[in-house]
C-alpha cells in the first residue's frame, strides 16, 4: 500500500491519507470543496463546490498516476437532495462522457459547512 499525497489538494485535517494505492486502484478520501491555496475561500454556489471537489479528487489522481477517466466509482455525499440537479450538472461538465458508478448520499451536515464530499476509487494508468 502507498500513501499518497499532493499539495495541489486539501492537506488531511485527521488522520487520514489524501488516498491509498493498492492492487492497481486509487483509494481516494472524501474530499470536501476546499481551495488548498485557500482555505478560507467562502464555499461558493453547488455547481462550485461540487467543480472544486472534483477538482481536489483530480489532482490527487493525478498525483497517484491516474485521471478522472480512471474513475471506477464515485460516493458524492450532499446535505440537501434538492442540490443534484445542480451537482448533477457540474459533475456531467467536468466528467463528460465518462460514467463511472456512482450513489448519492444525502446527509445531515459536512464539516465547515460545505455542502458537498465526493469519495472515489478509480485505476492506476498503465505505464507506456
């Protein structure tokens, strides 16, 4: 198993890895909206927060040799089920055609008030 870690994404305020490699996949932490050059940026509308969640969950694939078209599975987690179509939106602009499973939890509260975690596992790339 390898740790990774990337500081193109939210350091871990527990104790936790950004993500794990094992057997080929990319164990990615829930990563909740944080700027990791910001971490006091305001949380920003759904379709922002889900973008920059994506965003930390792309730069820590990439940071373990995968991509966002190595997505395997998804866990989006949402504090109000009203959010999808707007999560639903953001999400299919950055993923495009790529549809990897996927569920949606609605729960109660995410730290610091956000309003969106996205968890995923996706494949490491083949080396060339």
């Amino acid at each position: 198993m390898t740790p990774v870690h990337t500081a193109d994404a939210p350091a871990p305020a527990g104790h936790y890895s950004q993500a794990m490699v094992h057997g080929g996949l990319v164990y990615v932490a829930g990563q909740l909206p944080i700027d990791p050059g910001d971490r006091d940026a305001p949380p920003g509308t759904i379709p922002e927060q889900t973008e920059r969640a994506l965003a930390n969950v792309a730069a820590i694939l990439r940071a373990a040799g995968s991509d966002l078209s190595q997505l395997l599975s998804v866990t989006v987690y949402v504090t109000d089920i009203e959010h999808w179509p707007a999560v639903n939106e953001a999400y299919t602009r950055v993923l495009g055609d790529h549809r990897p499973a996927r569920a949606v939890v609605p729960v109660k509260t995410l730290h610091h008030g956000y309003a969106i975690e996205i968890q995923a596992i996706a494949a490491v790339r083949a080396a060339p």
